[in-house]
RNA sequence: GUGACUGUAGCUCAGCUGGUAGAGCCCCGGACUGUGACUCCGGUUGUCGCGGGUUCGAACCCCGUCAGUCACCCCA
C-alpha cells in the first residue's frame, strides 16, 4: 500500500452537498450580473508573472510572498497562478481591444491562488466573482457596482449581517505625497514604533495606518490625515458618491482606515465586512482603478469594479443557517428493477418518466439486488415515490404492470397497468405530466 | 513566515495523572418474514497521526516531525 494522497494544502474539495449550495450561489450571483447588463469574461489561471506583478504592486504582500511563481518546465517563461483577476481581465481588454469602442461591463468567476497559511475564510485555492466596468468616470458607475453587492447580499438574505465601509484614497500622486509626509512622521517618533512599524514605514508607510497594536493607534492619532492631501476634484467624486448611495438608501460607514492591498485603486475604494466569519470579516471589496489599463500598455481608461469571495459568502450561509431547502439536489422517484429479466424494461420506463417529468430527479435501481434490498436503496435516496417493475417468479414473464409505492409512513401502495403508469406517477405526486 | 490548540473505529467521542482496546451511530454478509422492519448469528469497526526516547511495560510522560483548526500578518 501506498501512503494516503490528499488536497494540497488550503485546497478544498468540494463535495455534493456543498458543491449543490455553490451552484445555487452561482446561479444567483450570475443572473443580478445579468440583469445589470454586466457579460461574461474567462481568462486562463495562469498568466506572465509581470502582469500580476506590475498591476499589483512590487511592495505588496501578495507578490512578494503569496504568489505561486514558477518557471515554465519547457521554455523557461515565468509563470504565476492568478491571485486575483483584475490584472487578468484588464490584460485581455487591452490585448483584444475590447477597450476601443466604447464602455464594457464585464463580470467573471473563478479559483485564485494565494500561498497564505490557510484558516478560517481564508484557502490557498479560493473562489472569487468579480465585475469591472471600464470608460466610466463615475460616481455613477461607483453607485452602480456597490449597488451590485447590496442587492446581492438581499438575494442571498445576508443583508442584516454584511455593512459597507468606504474611504477616498485619493490618486496615486496624492498617495505619495501623503505617504512622504507618513514617513517624515514616523521617522519622528521612530523610539515609538514597535518592530511590524518600522519595517513598513519606509516600504509601505500607510499599512502602519492598520497596525492592530494600541499604542501603534494612540501615536497614529496625530499623525497626517490622508484627507489633507487628497484633491478637490477626488474630494467632490467622493462626496457625490456618497449621495448616490443615499440617495439609493444604501447604508454606509466611512472608514479613513480602510486602504486596499493592491496598488491600483484611487480615489472611491469599499469593502463589505462581516461580523460572522471571524477574523476574516470582508466578504467583498472593490474600488476604482483609473490607471490601470494604461499601466498595463492600454490607452488610459476609468475604470472600477470589485471581487468578492464565495467561500465567504457560503461560510455566512452555513453559519446563519441561511441555506435554502432549493439548494440541495432532491430525488423524487427511485425506480425498482426486481429480477434480471426487465432490466431493460426498467432503463426504459425510467427513461419515459423522465420525459414526462422533466423537473424531478429520477433515479433507476442498477446493480441487481433482491427486493428488499432495493426497497431500502429507495428509501436510503430520499425519493417520495418507488416505481416497481418486478418479474413474475414463476414464470419469469415480463410484467405488463407496475407498482407504485409511498415511500412515507404510509407505504400506500397501488397496482398500474404499464401504459398508464405516468399518468399514475402524476397522481401520486399532485402534478400532471 | 510566527504562535496557540487538537490528532484514538467510516462518524461522534470515552479511556480515572504508565499495566494487555472501548461505547453509541453507521456499514457488510447470513437466517427469518415478501415489502425500510423486528429478532438472531457473524464480520471490518484500530500501524491509538508518524518517528525516536525514558521505562520491565507508553494511547498516556519527554523530544522531533507531519496534518488539521484558529489567530497574527494580509486579504476575498
């Protein structure tokens, strides 16, 4: 015997039930896509590592440790599992000029890869949707794609328990101004900072804006304020964004500390956070991203749009006991086949009553077995009805009648000519073929 | 990458501060009754995560290692 194989680290598999519950998840978030208009966009998992690592940023976290990087093992080309997919999606725009006529709205779904230290909420291979909206300056469309998410989290009956929080970033000019005067603050009081500090504050000096620890935040309380460097016109974006979202009766909280991991926001960024999942709480965030495309080597072009996680958005279902009865795959008729003589008549009258009943999950007994045993199967499937097809023991004819059983307390059971039998079926379960 | 906790049957868990493997549920085969059954019999429930060490003797104590979970960091 060999050793036991299992998934690779913080790679999950999915099994039926679970694997039902995203597909009803899907389902849903794929059509408030729709019906905004939004289409669909695939982009491989694997890409040129320069277009994660330009996109995203040198001094991030994700490039400079999580990402799975490798050399192709035939030409040598660096490659890179996708961490996320806006850099993706922006490569493909520009590559097959989706970008020249015009606004585009596109969406997507698909695994991410990030070689983190996996815990709650949180897996090496994770499930993102995501939409982006390209050529528009907003705040409309920054209304449009937070409105996405608020009716997302209705469809999904997670409202109570998801809120929104916005902040303005500013542009990427306004950013280095302020993180210059950060890091004239900082080296000030570098006697204050504890170690996690001063290793950021000449890489990343606004991550230092997140620290946890609470003499970090007493010292931060004087520190430069972002919104004093960010431009009128970024200012009024976000004022107007505001009303937007009032105006659609869209609750908001503004949190001055919420700064997005990647480098290619500006101006307008959201997270939607949870209390339920512990301490992963963002189930969704986004921004604008204005000059990504051209980083990329497009032609400039306004864009935003978010990510959010379907792990996330699953772990809240199960944990609020929000799964709906619909999600889980049921079946309403097992078939019994008693005697090898009407195996064939079986996969045939199955057959038929799947015609007849296109909606309901049938399944057809194989593998032989007495009738008890076939019974139990029945029960053990969850099906409201067995339909029984039994050879005649003595004369080993085929049968020309069938019997219908309730697989409930019941067991009310009833004898049918074969030609009727889907108008019989039909009775049974109150619907008609 | 760092830390804490947890690894005993397919599942949920016992195992009294070292003395020879346990319960419940499930699963399989057979007998019986034609209709999930009941009852009876029988079966697998196991390298006690893995490897060392201490000991006459380790599921238990010590060291190492692996895995899982949660948290830090960061994010979806």
């Amino acid at each position: 015997m060999s050793s036991k194989l299992s998934a690779v680290k913080g790679m999950n598999d999915l099994l039926p039930e679970q694997a039902e519950l995203w597909e009803l998840v899907e389902a849903k978030v794929s059509e408030v896509f729709r019906q905004y208009g939004y289409r669909p966009i695939r982009t491989p998992i694997v890409e040129t590592t320069p277009v994660f690592v330009r996109a995203i940023g040198e001094v991030t976290d994700i490039v400079e440790k999580e990402m799975y990087s490798f050399n192709d093992a035939l030409n040598g080309e660096a490659l890179t599992l996708r961490p996320e997919n806006t850099a993706a999606v922006v490569r493909a725009a520009i590559e097959h000029n989706l970008l020249y006529d015009g606004p585009r709205r596109l969406w997507y779904f698909g695994p991410m890869f990030r070689h983190e230290r996996p815990q709650k909420g949180r897996y090496r291979q994770f499930h993102q949707f995501g939409v982006e909206a390209f050529g528009m300056a907003g705040p409309d469309i920054d209304a449009e794609v937070i409105q996405i998410g608020a009716l997302l989290w209705q469809e999904l009956g997670l409202t109570p328990f998801i809120t929104l929080q916005i902040n303005n970033i500013g542009s990427a000019a306004d950013r280095q101004g302020y993180a210059k005067a950060l890091t004239a603050f900082l080296e000030q009081h570098v006697d204050q900072l504890d170690t996690d500090a001063r290793n950021r504050m000449h890489s990343n000096p606004m991550r230092v804006l997140d620290s946890k620890n609470p003499e970090m935040q007493a010292l931060l309380a004087s520190a430069p304020l972002l919104t004093d460097f960010v431009s009128d016109e970024s200012k009024a974006h976000y004022a107007a964004l505001q009303a937007l979202l009032a105006a659609a009766g869209i609750a908001f909280e503004e949190n001055p500390r919420l700064v997005r991991g990647l480098d290619y926001y500006n101006n307008c960024v959201f997270e939607w956070v949870t209390q339920e999942l512990g301490a992963q709480g963002t189930v969704c965030g986004g921004g604008r991203y204005d000059g990504l495309v051209e980083q990329l080597g497009g032609k400039p072009t306004l864009a935003a749009g978010f990510a959010m996680g379907i792990e996330r958005l699953v772990l809240m279902l199960e944990s609020l006991s929000l799964i709906p009865a619909s999600a889980l795959q049921v079946v309403d008729i097992y078939v019994l086949v008693v005697g090898e003589g009407v195996v064939a008549e079986g996969l045939a009258l199955a057959r038929s009553l799947r015609t007849a009943f296109p909606d309901l999950g049938i399944i057809g007994h194989c593998g032989g077995g007495k009738y008890n045993s076939q019974l139990k199967r029945a029960y053990a499937s969850g099906a409201r009805l067995a339909v029984i097809l039994e050879q005649d023991a003595d004369t080993s004819a085929t049968p020309n009648t069938v019997k219908l059983r309730r697989l409930d307390d019941s067991g009310q059971s009833e004898t049918t000519d074969i030609d009727s039998v889907v108008a019989k079926v039909g009775e049974f379960l109150s619907i008609s073929a």
